[in-house]
C-alpha cells in the first residue's frame, strides 16, 4: 500500500514538473499532474528506457535515472497533447 501511495506522489511532482517545463501548469490541477507523471512514466518506459536501459517509477526503480526517464516521458506526452490540441509542441 505504501508504495502505491509512493508511485502516485512521485508521478504527481513528475507530472507537475513537466507542466512547469511545457507551460501548461495554469491548465492542469493535482490529478491531471499525476496521470500526466504515470502515463508519461509508461510512454519513458515504452521507448525510452530500452534505449538508456534505465527503468522507470512505474516498473518500482525509484533512482534519478528512473525519475529522469519519466519526466522525459511526461514532456514528450504534454508535447503530443499540445500538438493535438493547438497544432504545435510549443
């Protein structure tokens, strides 16, 4: 239980991170933050992380290099959904 409670904490300031790098905090709350840090999570591990070989918060690796795929994961998500909803990644 514990952990759930971990990987939904960490996937919400990942989330919340990349919202912050993107521009789109003002648009987000807390529980968009979280899908946002966990979905991205899944996309870092999808095809992120068998190129670096690192794991990702989703796969129970809490190491920089996990924190660090998955905000690159959470990025590349906002980025899509910018591009979807305003025809650029800003």
């Amino acid at each position: 239980m514990i952990n759930f409670i971990v990987w939904l904490v960490i996937g919400g300031v990942i989330g919340w991170v990349a919202s912050l790098i993107m521009r789109t905090d003002g648009q987000q709350g807390i529980f968009l933050n979280v899908i946002v840090g966990i979905i991205g999570a899944a996309l870092g591990g999808w095809f992120i992380s068998p190129l670096v070989g690192v794991g990702t918060i989703n796969q129970g690796a809490f190491s920089l290099g996990a924190l660090v795929v998955s905000l690159l994961g959470a990025i590349v998500l906002l980025a899509i959904v910018n591009l979807v909803r305003r025809g650029s990644a800003r």
